[in-house]
C-alpha cells in the first residue's frame, strides 16, 4: 500500500534541535565537504562519459555503508539504506558537467577538456552547479547514515548521470531502477540558482520547469556561385526567412497566457564568400509548460519550414526533434508540507515562493513515474556579491556561463540543512509520526 500524506509529523526533534545538530555536523564535517567539492569541481566529465564522477560517489557511499549498484542507466548510482519499517525514500543528484571552459579564475579551477563530435576541444566544467549538488547528497547521505536513531524506513541515494542531456533519468528508469531497488514514496532533490542570495531557499507547486525540446533543421536548396543567384535556390536566404517565421509561432499562435519560447540557438551555412551552398542547418530550443501548447509549437515548426521551403521551390527541408524533456510538476500536497518544515528550520523569511523557470529538468520523470515529487531551489550567492553586481549594473552570471560559481561554504549550510530537515520530516519514526 502506498505511504500517503497525512498531516506533518511532529518530528523526533523540534526543528532548532535538528538545525543545532546539522550546523554541528557541518562544523565537524567542513573540511572534507570542501575537499569533496573541490574534487568534483576540478573532474568535470560531460553527460555519458561521468566514470570517474560516479566512482567517487559510489565509494563516498559505500563509506557511510549505504549498499551501492553502479552502472545503472549508464553511469548511474544507485546507494540504499534500509532502516526498519517504514515508507522510502529517494534523494537524487546529478553527475554530469557541461563543455564550458572556465572562467572564473578561482584557484581550484577546471582544467578539464573534451573533445566534442566535431573534434574541437571545448573545456569543461560544473557551470550549472551539479558539483554543489553532489557534495550536498554526500553530506546529506553521511548525516542520516549516521542518525539513524532520527529516522525509519527506507532511503535511497541515486546519483543520475546525463541531466545535462535531459536523458539520463529515463534512462535509470529504463534500467528498472525502481523495480530492482525500490520505489520509493517520495522524491526529493535540489537545484541552485545563480541569482538569488545564499540563505534562501525557493518553493513553488505545480509547473516547476518546462518541456524542453531540440529540434534541428536542415533548409535544402541548390548550389552554385554566388554571382548567378538565378541559377540556384539559396538555402540561407531560406533560412533566415524562417528564423523571423518561427518568432511569430509564441507571439501569434500560441495563446498569451501561456508561456513559451522558441531560440534559435545556431545557424550555419555556406563555406565561402562567393558560393552558395546546397544546405543551411539551425538548430532550436523549445520550452513550454503544457503537453498541448508543446505540441502546438513543435507542428508548427515543422509547418513553417515545410511552408517556406515551398515557397521558394526547394526540398522538403529535414526536421528532427531530440532530446525532449517533459516539464517537471512539483506535487502539491508535497510541496506544502516540506513548505512548513523548511521555514520552521530556516524561517520564513528564508523560504520563499518560487517562479516557473523555462528551464528544463529531467526529474520530471520521476514524477510522470508515478512518484509524488518536489525539487526546490537554492541561493548560491551571497549578498555581497549580489550587491556589487548590482553596484555594477550588470546581472550575476547564470548557470551555465563561463564565470558562474557559488559561495560555497554558505550554499552548502542551506542545502544540506533543509534536505536533512525534509528526510527527517518525510522518514520521522513512527512513535513520533503517531503523536
């Protein structure tokens, strides 16, 4: 029978005793969560190719005696740990870097380079904070490893690789994770953000992140020199009609209220001045909210490329769609009552309510799996940063630039003691629960 709701539990301590507890095992703790993090910050591997990335994790786990499977959907990880009777409960990192090169100068800075499919070398590095999020899940899973008289039932840890790519979780589901493991009654995980300030949190119910779709196009024409336009049919002229097209998709198909976007992110065409070629190809992202406008927008790419390659007479142009990710719905009943014992571990001053992102998160399929789900945000820049940007009159850099980095130490004190306070709430034993 499936764990339900209920009402909050009273839980085994009150919430200043468990933040006491979590400030004192992260005094204790400091100086191996920044070696953990700085380790992972300076072995950045891209989506599919996180080997070593995930062998830490495991043997991170493996420590704190969590029975740890790897291999799992890739370079997945999966550590359980059961302790007595009571519902489960999955808290979820991800493992991948992104083929950025770093450049923010700080002294533990990644080196890493990766040769991309072009054979280019793009540097690599955690631009949109997984490094964060692993050290939080090793200094969550170390605490509850080592409290077990604060908690029951069952708890598991998976490190899931390939987040960047918006494939690696449907990917460990795929692999059975929860039928060769567990399926657990609740799913939790954490995000940073790079522009709100270290301290906080954010929370929002329902629509949490968007659809997410790539889609590539390949505009066809007929080559020949560029001094006899007559003679061929030009596929960037094609192209850029189509780039001014696809703008008017959100602005006069889709219905106002609705949110969607459509980016396009890369054009190339041609090889030199006087040539032109035979194809064009753009690639695109595309986010929305609902299932309906996601398909709205995603048809009337194809029609307007199908349309426009009419127009001039040329071939049906190639239009693949990739990589989707489904928008991610925070549950809830979930979202409130993890709402009520954050604030009474941090205040409410420091959990406020979150906006939508257009952003894309492959938690989602947890969720479509059936699992009531919540991932919240976190600030993971400090105030005084924040401030001299805006002295500056110019925005803190966003995940996945170059330069964006956390205030570490504090980032680290907010994550890990509201994710410790929601396992402690969601797993509270069950003499507590029953007062």
């Amino acid at each position: 029978m499936p764990f339900t709701f209920g009402t909050v539990n009273a839980l085994a301590q009150s919430p200043t005793e468990i933040v006491a507890r979590a400030e004192k095992f992260l005094d204790a703790e400091a100086p191996s969560l920044v070696e953990t993090y700085a380790w992972f910050h300076t072995h950045p591997e891209v989506s599919f190719e996180e080997q070593a990335t995930a062998q830490k994790f495991a043997e991170l786990l493996k420590a704190e005696g969590y029975e740890v499977t790897q291999n799992v959907g890739g370079h997945g990880v999966v550590g359980v740990l059961r302790n007595g009777d009571g519902p489960s409960l999955m808290l979820r990192t991800d493992l991948d870097a992104l083929p950025v090169t770093e450049q923010t100068l700080l002294p533990f800075a990644s080196t890493a380079t990766f040769t991309m499919p072009d054979s280019s070398k793009v540097g690599v590095m955690h631009a949109c904070g997984h490094d964060v999020h692993m050290t939080n899940m090793v200094a969550v899973a170390r605490y509850l490893a080592r409290n077990r008289d604060q908690w029951q039932g069952s708890l598991m840890v998976i490190g899931q690789p390939a987040e960047e790519r918006g494939l690696g979780a449907k990917a460990m589901l795929d692999d059975k994770l929860f039928e060769r493991f567990l399926r657990p009654d609740f799913a939790v995980a954490l995000h940073v953000a790079g522009q709100f300030p270290t301290g906080t949190i954010r929370l929002v119910s329902g629509p949490a992140f968007a659809n997410v779709d790539s889609v590539d196009i390949v505009v066809k024409g007929r080559g020949g020199h560029g001094s006899a336009p007559d003679t061929t049919i030009d596929p960037i002229v094609q192209a850029s009609e189509l780039v001014i097209s696809l703008q008017t998709i959100v602005s006069r198909e889709v219905k106002p209220s609705e949110p969607a976007v459509v980016t396009v992110g890369s054009i190339h065409g041609g090889t030199k001045h006087n040539i032109i070629g035979d194809d064009c190809r753009l690639q695109l992202t595309v986010r929305s909210y609902t299932q309906k406008v996601r398909e709205q927008v995603l048809a009337a790419i194809r029609r307007k490329a199908n349309a426009i390659a009419q127009a001039y007479d040329a071939p049906e142009p190639e239009v693949t769609f990739s990589e989707g990710t489904p928008s991610l719905m925070n549950n809830a009943e979930l979202t409130e009552r993890l709402r009520e014992t954050m604030v009474a571990a941090i205040g409410s001053e420091n959990v406020l309510v979150d906006e939508p992102t257009m952003g894309g998160e492959d938690f989602s399929q947890y969720g479509l799996a059936g699992v009531p789900i919540l991932m919240y945000r976190v600030g993971s820049v400090s105030k005084e940063r924040l401030a001299r940007f805006e002295k500056m009159n110019v925005p803190p850099p966003s995940l996945h630039s170059s330069q964006y980095y956390p205030d570490f130490e504090e980032t680290i004190r907010t994550s890990t003691t509201t994710m410790i306070a929601a396992a402690l709430e969601l797993l509270a034993p069950k003499e507590s629960a029953a007062k």
